[in-house]
C-alpha cells in the first residue's frame, strides 16, 4: 500500500500555472497565459506562446530542465517494490514450506529488503532534489523571466495562478516512509534466515556446558558421594543395632520359659 500511494501521487501528477502579460497596447495583452506540465516532468518539452507586445506577433517559448531521470527512478522503485511485495505475500501464505527449504527464501528475503532498503533512500533523495528543481523551474515569477515582453517596464507581467504541488510533496514523504518501513523489516527478515539461530545456539551450548562441568565436580561426589551420610540414606536405616534389637526382644522371653 506505501509503494501504491508513492507511485501513484507522483506518477499520475498533472499541474498548471497561468500568467498575464498586459501590453502597453491593450489589444496585444493575454491575460490568461495557460502553462500545464506533468509527469515525467520534461519540463524543456513543454511550450507556450507569450505575445511579443510588438503587434500581435507571438513568440514560442519553453521551460526549462529535464528532470525525469529522478521522477522516473523514483516510480520504477515504488513499481517493483509493490510487485515484490505482493508477490512475496503470496509466498508466504501459500508456499511457508517451500519457503523455508534449505533456508534459501528467507536468505534472499532478506538480501533484497537490504537492497530494497537502499534503493528507497536514494531514489527518495533523488526525487526530493528533483521535487526541488521542478518548483523552481515552475514558478510563475521565474518563468515570466523568460518572456521577453515582460522586460520592458512599459508592460504589466503578472503570476496568475502556481502550481499545486501537494500531491508530489506527498510523494516524497511516502518515499521516506517506504525506506523506513523496509529498513525496519530488516530484523524480522534477519529473525527468519539461520544466521540468527545460529547466533543464539552457542551462548546456549556454554551455558549447557557449566552446570556438567559443575555437576560432575567434587562437589556431589566427592563431599556428600563417597562420604556417604547425605546422599545415602539407606546406610542409617541398615547401621544400627536399633533396627535389629529385635533379638533383645526375642531373647527375654526366652530366657524367662527356661528358668521356669
């Protein structure tokens, strides 16, 4: 859904601004100079008659900069992270154990969220610069620069109307927002692959490790083992003369028939 929102608010963006330019001789004014521009945002493409204020001459002008390499990379990165997504979705749902097989896919799972990662803070960057560039090159005060009419003091050249450009503002902070997003899903990616468990086994193995080595020392064996009192309680039960004073018992009636 982040990488929708990212590609398509930037992609699908369409804008306009309109300028006035008032002659001296009212006749030639257009007050109503109509400019629109969009994605990929080859802004050097995009053309525009202004009246000259000499007759109804007109002269054919266009804006300045390309930037569509960063727009551009920007929308393809937002576009295969979506397809990634979708598809590592269905992976996970209806392929767990062939995902799990021989720890392969959580292995690539996690190379490409790093690269995904990457790839999203520099195109976001990129396209950030980019965003930057296309306002200033849009703005209806420097684009009236351009006109030559608009240099002579006896004529009037007036901004309109700018350009909206909430959309691509929002662009950008989807394009953060996806970075953070998938720097964070890093861990949980990393949690599934073998390095982790392997990681947590060997603490576990030494800890194991101790209580044997503890156990197996002289201090069950050799103080209370061989010793023998504490350990062995059978050897109080089967010591004494108490337990088998029964012949004491046994002897006293005896003795006593015979001397009757």
């Amino acid at each position: 859904l982040f990488a929708i929102f990212a590609f398509a608010t930037c992609g699908g963006y369409s804008g306009e601004l309109r300028l006035s330019v008032d002659c001296a001789n009212k006749s030639e004014s257009d007050l109503s100079i109509d400019i629109a521009f969009a994605y990929p945002f080859r802004l050097h493409q995009v053309n525009f008659e202004a009246p000259t204020c000499e007759g109804r001459r007109k002269e054919t002008l266009a804006l300045i900069g390309d930037f569509s390499s960063s727009a551009e990379f920007f929308v393809t990165i937002a576009v295969f992270a979506f397809l990634y997504s979708l598809a590592a979705t269905v992976v996970y749902i209806f392929f767990q154990n062939k995902y799990r097989e021989n720890n392969r896919g959580p292995l690539i799972d996690f190379i490409v969220t790093v690269v995904f990662s990457f790839l999203w803070l520099v195109s976001s960057s990129a396209w950030a610069k980019g965003l930057s560039d296309v306002k200033i090159a849009t703005d209806p005060d420097e684009v009236l620069l351009l006109i030559s009419a608009c240099k002579q003091q006896s004529n009037k050249c007036l901004p309109v109307r700018s350009p909206v450009m909430s959309s691509l503002n929002t662009s950008v902070v989807f394009g953060y927002l996806n970075f953070i997003l998938w720097a964070g899903n890093i861990w949980f990616v990393f949690k599934e692959t073998g390095w982790h468990s392997s990681g947590q086994r060997h603490p576990a193995d030494t800890m194991e490790k101790q209580p044997s080595g503890y156990n197996q020392g002289g201090y069950n064996q050799d103080s209370y083992g061989p010793a023998g009192g504490y350990n062995q309680p059978g050897s109080y039960g089967q010591v004494g003369e108490y337990g088998q004073s029964q012949s004491y018992g046994q002897s006293g009636p005896t003795s006593f028939a015979n001397q009757i």
